[in-house]
C-alpha cells in the first residue's frame, strides 16, 4: 500500500512538470505556507524553461502619478507584464548628485529593458537607454541637480513580457571639476583692458589659482585668486604683457585638477596708438584683423576726446 502510494505521488509529479512544459508561458499559484490567504504567482519562461516568480509589489505603476519611490541602494524586483506594462518609479535629490541607474535580471532569454530619465518638473526626456548594461538590459548614468526626476521602465519594443526584472539606484557625489567659461575662441583684448575670467565649478572646490599661459605653454605668471564657488574675476590687462596668443589657466588649490581657456590674443600697440596684428595674411585673418583694427580705432579715439 505504502509502495503505490510514492509511485502514485512520482507520476502526479510527472504529469504536472510535462503540463506546465507544454505551456509557452503558464501562471501557476502557490499557496504560501506562512499565510494561508495569500498566492503567489509563478512563470515559466519559454526560452530558458526556467521558473520565475512575478511577484510585482510595486504594482500598479504604470503612470508617473502612480510611480512608487525608489531609494539609494535597494534593490526593486519588477515584472512587465502583460504586453505593452511599462513601470514608473520617482526619486528626489537634495543636492547635485552622480546617478547611477540600472537594470538586470536572472531570467536567460529575450529580455531587453528600455529605460528613461524623466524631469519632474517639466514632464520632459533628459535621457534614454537602451544596452548599456548587462547585455540587453539598461543603464543610466549622469549627474543632476537638486530636484524630482522619474524613471520609467519598460520591454524595448513593447512585444514581450518580461517575468522578472531588478531595479537598482546608487547615488553618489559627483567628482569635483572646473571649467573655464571666459575667455572665448578668438577673442582680441587690448593692453590697459579689463574683462571677466569666468569658470563653473563644483562646491568641494573652495578656492582656486588663476594663471596665464603662452600658446606655447610657457607660464607668465599668477593673475590671481578666488573663492571657487564665485565663478568670476575681473582682470586688467598690465601694460607690460608682451602681445600675442594666450590661455587662461584655472586650477583647484590643493586638488590636482585644472582647466584650460580657449586660446585669445593680446594685442601690441605701436606709436601711432594703433594696434598691429602680426598674423599670417589671408582672407579669414584679412577681414578679422579688418573688424578688430576698426574697433581698435574707435577706442583710440573715444580715448583721446
């Protein structure tokens, strides 16, 4: 009697793995053992023949207004599911952050996530992504300002269902740079002229060493210091600067970091209180130095009235 029954027991076994085979994708319920009322549903995936659990907590999700909260470091277990589910999830940063956004999975098969960062405030796309994770799931990484952002997950192409999917957030602060804003490309400035050295930086950076550079890197001396957070410094143009083509070079005290202006150039001023440009000659150069002479003339003369 006791022998039938384990041969009875292996052949009801049997029979339901081969049921559940045959199904491209079949939902099966499992009663939880801890709590009697509760289900749980189950997946089998048709490329792997593998069982997922499809347990979506966050559900439902699927509009911004719905979107669940995501925090730093914790791990979100998604579905997409039915065709077509796409999942909302939000997050607000109190200051300037690095962000690190990315999905993946166990399930072995055709799954390919497509991820979205959304403005809180405007509703609009700052970026999108398809593969840059791990093979076919999405990645995102960029820094953001103080604000409310979303996410929206959902299957690239929206023909598949996705069993079972993980969602991830790191945040970080960002790595600390400096990027200088003025002078431009191009620029002409005149000796005894005062203009503003301007720079963005990040606030790790609490003061900074300006300096002026030759084009061929030669090192002319300090123009100043400044809080790094000011971003401006107003600086006249001495007298005895030789003419010719310069950068500005900004760099973090006490950090190794620095950067770089876009070459300008000083101009010389001859007896005639003209100023001369020794420039190789051709039409580009021609008509520059034509605009630049022109401005020139009219400071010498507002000077002399």
């Amino acid at each position: 009697m006791k022998t039938r029954t384990v041969y009875s027991f292996t052949f009801l076994v049997i029979m339901s793995i081969s049921i559940i085979s045959v199904a491209s994708l079949t939902t099966v319920l499992e009663k939880d053992n801890q709590h009697n009322d509760d289900f749980r549903t189950y997946y089998l995936h048709e490329s792997s023949n593998r069982i997922y659990s499809a347990e979506d907590n966050y559900e439902p999700d699927n509009s911004i207004e719905d979107a669940k909260i995501i925090e730093n470091g914790i791990w979100q277990n998604h579905s997409i599911s039915p065709i077509g589910d796409i999942d909302f999830v939000k997050f607000t940063l109190e200051t300037r952050m690095l962000v690190n956004v990315f999905t993946n999975s166990t399930v072995v098969g055709d799954c390919d996530t497509y991820l979205k960062l959304i403005n809180g405030q405007t509703g609009s796309t700052i970026e999108s992504n398809n593969d840059n994770g791990d093979s076919t799931y999405s990645k995102i990484e960029i820094e953001l300002d103080a604000g409310n952002y979303y996410l929206s997950i959902n299957e690239y192409g929206d023909d598949k269902e996705i069993p079972e999917y993980n969602l991830f957030m790191i945040l970080s602060e960002p790595s600390p740079y400096i990027l200088v804003l003025n002078p431009l490309i191009h620029a002409y400035y005149f000796p005894g002229e005062t203009f503003d050295i301007k720079w963005a930086t990040t606030e790790k950076i609490n003061s900074v060493l300006i300096e002026l550079y030759t084009e061929e890197d030669v090192n002319i001396g300090k123009i100043g210091e400044a809080l790094g957070s000011v971003g401006i410094f107003a600086w006249t143009i001495s007298d005895d600067l030789s003419p010719g083509t310069h950068y500005i070079r900004i760099s973090a005290v006490n950090l190794d970091i620095f950067n770089e202006s876009a070459l300008f150039r000083i101009l010389e001023v001859t007896d005639e209180g003209l100023f001369s440009l020794d420039r190789p000659l051709s039409w580009p150069n021609i008509m520059s130095q034509i605009v630049v002479l022109t401005i020139c003339i009219h400071f010498t003369r507002r000077n002399r009235k």
